[in-house]
C-alpha cells in the first residue's frame, strides 16, 4: 500500500507547482519550503523538534531553516501553499479520471487515515489533526500524507530501536541501494559520514570495502519488518477487500506521480511493477 499512497504524497517534493506555491508565499528555495511545509503542522516551531521527527538532518541544516521561515511565512501561510500546489500537482494528472473515481479513492484513503493509531508518532498525529479538505484531490492527499508520517513516525522508532543514529541509517542505504549525492545534501560533514561508515563496520554490517554485510542485510530487513508491523493496523482495519479496490484506484494515479518523481530518488520509493 505504501509504493501506492506515497506517490501521492510526493508530488509535494518533485513537482514545479509545488515549488512555485511555497514561492508564492515568499518560501524561496527548495530546502525552506521543504522544511516549512512539513513542519508546518507543528506550529511555529523552533528547530529542536524538527531536527528529532525528520531524523536524518543534521541539526545545522536545520536550525539554518527553523525558526527563520516563520518570519517569511506562517504555519498557516506554508500549509495552504503545500496543499495548493500538491492539489495543483494531482489535478495535472488526473483530470482524464472520473470524479467519481478519485471521491471514492479518498474516501478509503481518509477511512485507512482514520484508523490509524497515532500515539507516540508526532508527524502522524499533527497531520491528522489537520481539517479534511473540501475536494477530492485535497482530501486524497492529506489522507496520503497522514499515513506516510505515520508510517516514518515508526520507521524512526525502528531505527532508534535497531540503534541506527541519523548518519548511520543514510550512510546503509547509500551502501546498499541509493545512490550518494541523493542523500548527502543533508548537512553531514564528510568526517560525520566517515565516522558512520566506520561505526558500520564495526558492528558488522559493511565490509572493510563498504559492502554491506548478511549480517547488515539481516538487521536492515528487522528494520523494515518492523516498519512494516507497525503501520499495519490502517490497513488491518479498512480490511482486504477495500484495501485491493483503494489499490486498484491509487493505481493510475501512482502512475502518473511517478513521472515526476526520479527513479532513484532520496524516499527510497520504488517503481510500480510494469
């Protein structure tokens, strides 16, 4: 279900509408409406918070964004803009489908939202905490976008469960599967990602050359495993049926997001099966 909901979701990072909406409400640069538009549910926030739920930022990085956006936008400025432009986004690619194809994608998208248990998952609960939006394409995405932060909100848990630190988990996936400079705009130094490498081969995940492991691969794949438990309960309520039939809608419009998001890109989200 997440390869199918996410894409909806990220429109919000990949699409030019997006950018040029944070730009319309004086959020220039990808990085500021990146960091206001997500934390935006959180309320004015300063960094600290920001720098624990995103996780993979290094504290500079973020503090260089948080609470400076504020003065350029208001939480409520940021929200609009990421709902404007992502609805923008959806609306470029599915205006060939029935009206009644995406009310009732986000009717089942808003109901596997609804179950979700929030507790204990910050960027989860700030987002389902927002007002549904009046149209289909805003309610599918803010839907999408409650169940992806409930989703990393436990993949976060998992990490710091496995005692993956920041670097650590970005310097693994850049071991195993995502190419670096998709990854390495996140304000670690060269030194922090040398340290991390070294951290990993210690406790056995890459080989002095930097491959990973069985070993790592192994405790990689308790991390997802337990990623993937802890975001089942939506999907254990909204049932098989309604589950395969919110596939079958999601569909098409995955599709088409997946045109703009890059192929290898820093979410790790992979393509739909051909």
């Amino acid at each position: 279900m997440w390869t199918h909901y996410e894409p909806v979701h990220a429109v919000t990072y990949f699409h030019p509408r997006a950018r040029s909406a944070y730009e319309a409400v004086g959020l220039r640069g990808y990085w500021r409406g990146y960091f206001a538009g997500r934390a935006a549910p959180l309320g004015p926030t300063e960094a600290a918070p920001v720098i624990a739920a995103f996780f993979t930022f290094a504290p500079p990085m973020v503090t260089r964004a948080l609470p400076a956006v504020w003065r350029l936008a208001t939480p409520q400025e940021a929200l609009r803009a990421r709902l404007t432009g992502a609805v923008q986004a959806l609306a470029e690619f599915t205006y060939e489908l029935p009206e009644e194809h995406l009310t009732e994608a986000a009717d089942l998208l808003e109901a596997a939202a609804g179950a979700a248990d929030n507790s204990g998952r910050v960027l989860g609960a700030a987002n389902a905490a927002l007002p549904a939006g009046e149209y289909p394409l805003a309610r599918l995405w803010q839907a999408a976008t409650t169940l992806r932060e409930h989703r990393g909100d436990g993949h976060i848990a998992a990490l710091v469960a496995a005692d993956l630190d920041p670097v650590e988990a970005l310097a693994w996936r850049v071991a195993l599967d995502i190419p670096a400079q998709h990854l390495l705009g996140r304000g670690w130094s060269e030194e922090q990602w040398a340290a991390a490498r070294d951290r990993l081969r210690s406790r056995g995940w890459l080989t002095r050359d930097g491959e990973p492991t069985e070993r790592g691969r192994a405790g990689f794949q308790a991390v997802e495993d337990a990623t993937d438990a802890a975001a089942a309960r939506p999907w254990q309520a909204l049932g098989a049926d309604r589950a395969d039939r919110l596939r079958e809608l999601l569909e098409p419009v995955a599709r088409r997001c997946h045109s703009v998001i890059p192929a290898q890109s820093p979410i790790g989200l992979p393509a739909l099966p051909a």
